[in-house]
C-alpha cells in the first residue's frame, strides 16, 4: 500500500480528506469508469471526465492535474477491490493447492469482466508508466497475498522460494488475459480454463502434487 501512496504522490493525485471532497472524488472515478466501460476505443480527458459527471472542469484539476492521475487513480480503486477479493475467505476449505489456484482466478476473472473499464486500464495498449507501475505493484502485493494463504492451508515448509514462484505464476496468468482481451474484449472461459492449467503447470515444476493440509492459523 505505500508503495500505491508513492505512485499516486508521484502521478500528482491530491486525495481529499473531507467527506464532501470525497464524495466528488469518487463521482469522478464513476464517470470515468462510465467513460471507459462505453467507449473502449476512444481517448479521455479530464474535460469529458467532468461533463460526464457534472462538475465544473476546475474543480476536476483540483484532484488530478492530468488524464494520467486519474486513471492512476482508478486502477487504484481496482487494485484494493481486487485485494479484498484475494482475502476473502475461501468456503468451503480448498481440497489443494491446485483449486486455491483454479478459484481464485475464476473470481478474480469474473470481477475484471463485471468491470470492463479495469481491463482496459490493466490489459490495453497505451497505458501509462504509472498505471502499469501500480499494476506491476498490484501484482506483487497479491502474489503475497496468494502465498500466505497457500502456507495457510497446506505445508510449504520445503518452499523457501514460494513467493517468487507464486509471483511468476501471476504474470503467466496476466499474460493469457492480456491476450483474451485483446481478442474478446474479455476474459473467455476458454482462456481462463487456460490460464489455469498454465498457472498451475509452472508452479508444478516447484512444487509436490500433493501436500499435507494444515490446520488453519487462528487470527
């Protein structure tokens, strides 16, 4: 997370403290997810940012200087859902490591398709230094994420490297969405399905078939 901090001090992006400013910061995410969700192809500014959501265009460069500090700051707003996603529990308890795998991309898969707008950000062609930092950042806070749940439920104890290997197993991941993107303007279950079977492939070259569960850790 602070690592997200520098990159949004970095794009310029003045987040606001008081619920008023808040509540308009968001309405400018909405109207541009709006904006990217209707019109895929097309380029935005912060002056269609501002009449789609209704709001005088200085008071848009109160928070973001340029187009590239808010999408900065969507992707953001993507990262933390995705996050969120990542963390929440798994009902029932995974059988393996290989369905922790397979169900977790499958939902982070059908939240990306439920938002058009974060594929583009995190998939398309074009996007900022910025956008593909945080996305890149994102990546390696989920891979953390990914590998503590792993040595949660099972034993990894022979694994020094888990994280590394789990970290590559994202980008393989990344790469076989970037692809169904740029096909479908999606993720297809075919792809998915996959992304699965290469995920889990790589990650068989490191680690036993099967493991011994372990009791999960009390928070």
């Amino acid at each position: 997370m602070d690592q997200e901090m520098h990159v949004a001090r970095r794009a310029g992006i003045r987040e606001p403290q008081r619920q008023r400013g808040i509540a308009r910061f968001q309405q400018l995410l909405d109207a541009t997810e709006v904006i990217l969700t209707e019109a895929p192809d097309s380029d935005i500014s912060l002056a269609v940012v501002a009449e789609a959501a209704g709001v005088p265009l200085p008071s848009i460069y109160h928070f973001f200087p340029n187009k590239d500090a808010i999408l900065v700051a969507l992707a953001q707003r993507y990262h933390q859902a995705l996050s969120a996603l990542a963390q929440k529990p798994l009902d029932p308890p995974p059988g393996s490591w290989q369905e922790i795998i397979r169900r977790r991309q499958m939902d982070g898969a059908a939240y990306l398709n439920r938002h058009p707008a974060a594929l583009r950000l995190f998939m398309g062609a074009g996007v900022s230094a910025e956008v593909r930092t945080l996305d890149l950042q994102g990546n390696a806070s989920l891979s953390a994420i990914r590998t503590a749940e792993f040595r949660r439920w099972f034993d990894f104890s022979a694994v020094p490297d888990l994280e590394h290997r789990i970290g590559l197993s994202i980008g393989i991941m990344d790469g076989i969405w970037a692809i169904s993107w740029s096909q479908h303007r999606c993720i297809t279950e075919g792809y998915l399905t996959e992304s699965i079977r290469a995920s889990t492939c790589y990650l068989r070259c490191f680690l036993p078939e099967i493991l011994p569960a372990r009791e999960p850790i009390e928070k």
